[in-house]
C-alpha cells in the first residue's frame, strides 16, 4: 500500500508526494518514536527501581528475621545456662545440708 500526503495546491490537481517526504508525517513518526523510547526508558526505570525496592526489602526483612532468631537463641541459651547454674547450686545446697 502507498501512502501519499496532499501539498499544496498542486495537490488539489490529482498530484501527491509519496509518504516519505510530506513533513507533517515525518513530525507524527518522529514524535511517535520519541513517545515510545519515553516509555520504553519509563518502563525499564520503573521496573529496576522496583526490583531495587524489593530486594532492599527482602534484604531488610531477612536481616531483621536473622537478628530477631539470634538474640532470641541467644536469650534462650542464656536462660538455660541460668537454669543450669540455679540447678547446680541448688543441688550442691542439698549435699552440704546432708
């Protein structure tokens, strides 16, 4: 298919010029190319930042997750060892009363 674009009064007689040098076409296609890089930049900035958003969260959250068993091993450990010394003490109380 051939498109043409009508110029000028010439064009009113039955004469046209092909497509490619009508620069009211040449305006549409390039601010169609420019409007479809925009978004195509758009989209790709928009997806790193949001990969970049949720691995920081992932991060955060697993950090948090990781600290949050450590301290609460860390505080059981510390009970049991008190436990364990009370025990003791308890039991060497009992031998020195016998």
């Amino acid at each position: 298919m051939l498109i043409f674009c009508l110029r000028g009064p010439s064009d009113l007689q039955g004469f046209a010029v092909p497509v490619i040098d009508c620069p009211v076409v040449e305006l549409a296609v390039a601010a169609a190319v420019e409007l479809a890089v925009a978004a195509a930049v758009e989209l790709a900035v928009a997806a790193a930042v949001e990969l970049a958003v949720a691995a920081a969260v992932e991060l955060a959250v697993a950090a948090a997750v990781e600290l949050a068993v450590a301290a609460a091993v860390e505080l059981g450990e510390a009970v049991i060892s008190e436990l364990v010394v009370v025990r003791l003490m308890m039991y060497c109380f009992y031998l020195i009363e016998q």
